[in-house]
C-alpha cells in the first residue's frame, strides 16, 4: 500500500485521546483578570427547589410588568430599568432572603430576561472553553483541560428548551421535531449544536466550543510550547507566500484554532471569502467576505452546503478561500479551487495524522459519488496541497502543532510526503502530562525558492537535525 512507501520515518507521537473527560489544565489565560468560578451553591434541594420557583414568579410578574411599548435605549438602559422593577418585585416578595441571595435572586432574573438563563454565569468565565449540557439537570464544563460538572441546572426540560429556541433563532435557525439536530453560534462566537428529544433520550443536549473573548493567538502556542518559534516563523512564511496548506486533527485538537492563527497571517491586502457552517473564524482582516451554511427548511428545501459556497465563492474574485472543515462532497471542489488558481487556500479536515489525510480524501471523494479512479484523486491532492499541519491533544490535556509535513507529489501511485517538524513525545510526566521535544529533521522543503522569490526570509539553519525546544518533565 502506498504508506509503506511514505518517505518519512517519523513516528506519530503515542496516542493521545482528544476528547476525552478528565484532562488535566492547559495553560491558564489571563488568569489574573479571571474572575473566580462560579460559586457552587451549598444549598438544600428545597431550599434551591423553592429559590428557582422565586425565581420563575418574579420572571413570571416581571413580564407582566413590562409594557415593552415604553422601553426605549441601548440594553444597557433596558437592563437598569428591568433591574429596578424586579427589585421593587422582589421587595414584594414575602421571602428570607439574605442580601447575597436577594442579589443573587435578582441578577438570575436579568439573566433570564436578556441572555441565556442559568448558563450567562459560564459564559462570563474566559477559562471555560466547553459547555456541555446533558439534560437540564446536568451540566459539565472543560476549564483548563479539565471536565468538571457545573453548578447550574435548568428548571426543567421546557426551560433549556427555551434557551436553545433563544440561540437558534438569534442566527435564524429553529429546533424543533421536524429540526432536531441544529448548529448555530453565540454573540461572542462560540460555536453551538443542540439535539433534542426523541432523538436525545434523557433531555435536550447541546454542546457549546467557546472561542470567547481571547482567542489563542501565536504568542500563547509560543509561551505554551505549542509550538517552537522556529516552527511559527515557517508558517507565516509559507501563508504569505500562497501556499496551500491543509490541517489535519481529530476531534478537540485545535484545528479551528490553528485555521483561524494561520488565517491570521494572510495580508490585509487581499480578499479573502471564508466559509463554515457555524462561523467560527474571527480573522481581523479589513477585506473579508463571511459565508455560512444554511439547513433546510421546514420542507425539506433550501438547503445550501459547503460546496455550493465554495463553487458560488470562486465567482467572487477570492484571492484566498478558507474552508473551515471538509467532510463531504466539498473536498474534491476545494482540491480543484486550489489547483486552478486559488493559491494560499486553507482548510481542514478530520484525519488521525498526516498521512491518514490522504486516505481520508480519497473516501470523501468516493463516498461522494465522483466515480475517479484513486490515482486521479491522489494526483489532485498531490498537485494541489504543498503543507499538511497536523493539531493534537495530547494525554493530559496539552494542545500541540505535533507534524508539519510537505506534500512532495508522486511517485508512481503514492504521494511522497517528507516531515520538516514534529513532536516526539517521550513520556508522561509526574502531573500526567505528555512530554517531550520539537525537532527539525534536516529537510529543506522543496519550496524554499517558492518562499524567496515572495520575499519570505526564512533561516534556513532552522531546517538542520536538531532538537528545536524541550518539554520540562
Ligand atoms: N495550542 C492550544 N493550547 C491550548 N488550548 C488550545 C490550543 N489550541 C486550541 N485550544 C483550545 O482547545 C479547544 C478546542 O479547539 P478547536 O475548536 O480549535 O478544536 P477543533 O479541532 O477545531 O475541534 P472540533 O473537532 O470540535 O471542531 C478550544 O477551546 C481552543 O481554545
Ligand atoms: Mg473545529
């Protein structure tokens, strides 16, 4: 088979498992300007059974208050004029509420009126970067790695579903019978799928990415040894030079991540068209064309997919075209985008490790229905993507840039491909985190002339066999 005939003799770092609960921390982010995690309440059930049902009343009396008619302002006029009269409500109340409770009373109530209900309490913390809910009585979250469950709940199944309909149809979208499983995505960018009952058999599930206010940049993979210096500068080099790169990763590896850091590297002069199906992407680009998928309609029409954007895309005079995921029928279409013209184009896709990219390809494009014999799909492949970058979460929770690998083209049936950098794990240390070094394995890619003649310097010492940076155990 052609992967015996790979010209790399790198090993893929040990197996790591993406995804999965109970990882230990990534670095913190601005940890000092965090504000403490939610307080998890030290409450009886009744007592918390009765503080939720104050709390319905008053949003019940609250909205029967409101005459909507009057208010006019910003939300944050809105919100001082709710906040006095659910405060006036809660005076009302005949309740023992302490003033912490009474503050807390009131603050979930403005919660439930202008955002997202029980959830605005996760979503004002930066160091959450998945919420994941499992029926309105339980609700993790990853913090730093880690799964942990949070101290919220919905009042019930109606309640969570009331705060889906809120987020799918702030994107235009719906949830219902007919629309169980929907992508949508929040104010700040996060990214959100719901599946509801039948189809979730114990409640409604919905599964949050938060991007957030402080996305990963270059200086964090540098500072978390995501990634070597030497290894950034090369990247950057090969964007602005238009070279066609594609990332691989499994699930939670930080592919979007690295898509949106490479992204970040294309000049401002030129326009680039991105297309997800829940955008994610937030490029700071001045000249920038943002397209997103559409699900059908409550007949079954109007559905428009990733490949019709990209085929409506190449009529848009893109000077690059950033895919956010290729799954489908789009593969073969972005091949030939980037093939035909659309040099610098980026995308990934879902594969284990460089190499699997290739086999997974070629099983998109068959199951597609394109009756191409496997050599024509590997020579678009081999013709169209020069780098193949490879994003991984490793055992205990650290997110790597772990291969960087050049797609050299063919030899008879098989795609030659040569690693420049990877990671080689070398163990687990004491915290149950993978370690280990970055190391350069003496290739000069095949394109260095390609990156001079842009006006890309790069040193070329960086290239020499070397151990490029280490890991503390
Ligand atoms: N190098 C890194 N170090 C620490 N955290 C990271 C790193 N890269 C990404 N992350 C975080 O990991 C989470 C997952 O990243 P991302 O969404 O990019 O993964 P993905 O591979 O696109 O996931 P999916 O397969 O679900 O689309 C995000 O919260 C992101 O902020
Ligand atoms: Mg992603």
């Amino acid at each position: 088979m052609f992967g015996k005939r790979l010209t790399s003799t790198v090993k893929p770092p040990a197996a790591s498992s993406p995804g999965q609960p109970g990882k230990p921390p990534e670095p913190p982010k601005n940890a000092a300007s965090s504000p403490p995690p939610a307080p998890k309440p030290k409450v009886s059930r009744e007592k918390l059974d009765r503080f939720n049902e104050l709390k319905t009343q008053l949003h019940r009396k609250l909205i029967d208050q409101l005459d909507l008619a009057r208010m006019v302002g910003d939300e944050e006029t809105l919100r001082e004029q709710v906040r006095e009269i659910v405060t006036g409500l809660a005076d009302q109340e005949n309740t023992l509420l302490n003033f912490t409770e009474r503050q807390r009373l009131i603050a979930e109530v403005l919660d439930e009126t202008f955002g997202l209900g029980p959830m605005e309490v996760l979503l004002k913390d930066p160091l959450i970067s998945d919420i994941l809910i499992n029926g309105p009585k339980q609700v993790y979250i990853e913090r730093r790695g880690r799964l942990e469950l949070a101290p919220i709940e919905f009042r019930d199944n109606a309640h969570l579903m009331h705060i889906i309909d809120k987020i799918v149809s702030a994107v235009g979208r719906r949830c219902d019978e007919t629309c169980p499983l929907v992508d949508a995505r929040l104010k700040d960018g996060s990214r959100v799928n719901a599946v509801i009952p039948p189809l979730a058999i114990d409640g409604a599930s919905v599964s949050i990415r938060r991007f957030g206010r402080d996305p990963v940049t270059w200086d964090d993979y540098v500072g978390w040894k995501s990634v070597t210096q030497e290894m950034r500068d090369f990247l950057e080099a090969c964007v602005k030079s238009h070279l066609n790169i594609l990332i691989v990763g499994g699930t939670g590896s930080g592919k979007t991540t690295l898509l949106n850091n490479l992204s970040s590297f294309i000049p401002p002069e030129e326009r680039i068209v991105t297309i997800e199906d829940a955008a994610e992407l937030q490029l700071r680009q001045p000249h920038i064309v943002r397209l997103e998928t559409r699900p059908p309609n409550i007949e079954g029409k109007g559905q428009i997919t990733i490949r019709d954007l990209l085929i409506n895309s190449l009529r848009m005079r893109p000077d690059r075209i950033v895919v956010g995921e290729c799954r489908g029928p789009e593969t073969l279409d972005m091949l030939q985008a980037m093939n035909t013209g659309h040099d610098g184009s980026l995308t990934t896709i879902h594969a284990n490790s460089t190499r699997d990219a290739v086999q997974r390809v070629e099983t998109m494009v068959m199951m597609a229905g394109f009756e191409l014999p496997v050599r024509a799909i590997r020579n678009q492949f081999a013709s169209a993507i020069h780098l193949i970058v490879q994003a991984q979460r490793l055992t205990g929770g650290p997110r790597k840039i772990v291969t960087i690998t050049e797609v050299q083209g063919m030899e008879g049936d098989v795609i030659t491909m040569q690693d420049i950098f990877s990671f080689e794990q070398l163990g687990i240390n004491g915290k149950g985190r993978a370690h280990g070094h970055f190391v350069a394995h003496g290739i000069r890619p095949s394109f260095l002339d390609r990156l001079k003649a842009s006006g890309q310097s790069v040193d070329s010492g960086m290239f020499d066999r070397q151990v490029l940076m280490t890991d503390e155990e």
